[in-house]
C-alpha cells in the first residue's frame, strides 16, 4: 500500500471527505460506488465494479439471469458440469 500523507477527520456523521486529486488518480467520480472491506485492523475503500457472482472475476461478463453476471470462465464450467451430468442422467445402466 502506498502513503498518501494525507489525514482527514470523521465528521459528527461518519463521513470523510476524500480529497479531489485522490479522486482524480484514482478516477472515482461523483456518482461513482466504493466498497468497502476491512482487513485486520485496516479499512479499504475500492471503486465498486460489479463481478461474477460465482467467482468475482470482473473481466468478461455476461447475463445469464436478470441482475446476475457470471463470467465466461464459470460459464464454460458450468456447461462442461451440465454435460456431464446430462450424460450420466441418460447413459443406460448396465
């Protein structure tokens, strides 16, 4: 992680304010979504980019359901599971 050498206070409501060159390297605009994450003792702010729902992987999406991204890579497992499957379903039993 890289030092900014920039501290901000909390207001009365929670919030802080990041400051506009922040926000200009990293590309985060005024509508923009950040998640949030913790990691031991650290908060980490990202830009949100929603991802697959089964890997997280954010390259390569496709709506395979309303409001559900999955990406190319869990679509072909899912298709190789399926056929296997399906072949076991309808190979006759000796």
């Amino acid at each position: 992680m890289k030092a900014t050498g920039i501290v901000r206070q909390v207001d009365h409501l929670g919030r802080i304010v990041l400051p506009m060159e922040l926000r200009k390297t990293m590309d985060i605009g005024t509508k923009d979504s950040l998640e949030i994450y913790t990691d031991g003792q650290q908060i980490v702010l990202r830009k949100y980019a929603p991802g697959c729902v089964l890997c997280n992987r954010v390259e390569g999406l496709v709506s395979l359901y309303p409001g559900k991204l999955v990406c190319s890579g869990c679509v072909k497992l899912i298709v190789k599971e399926e056929s296997k499957l399906i072949g076991t379903v309808t190979s006759p039993s000796d």
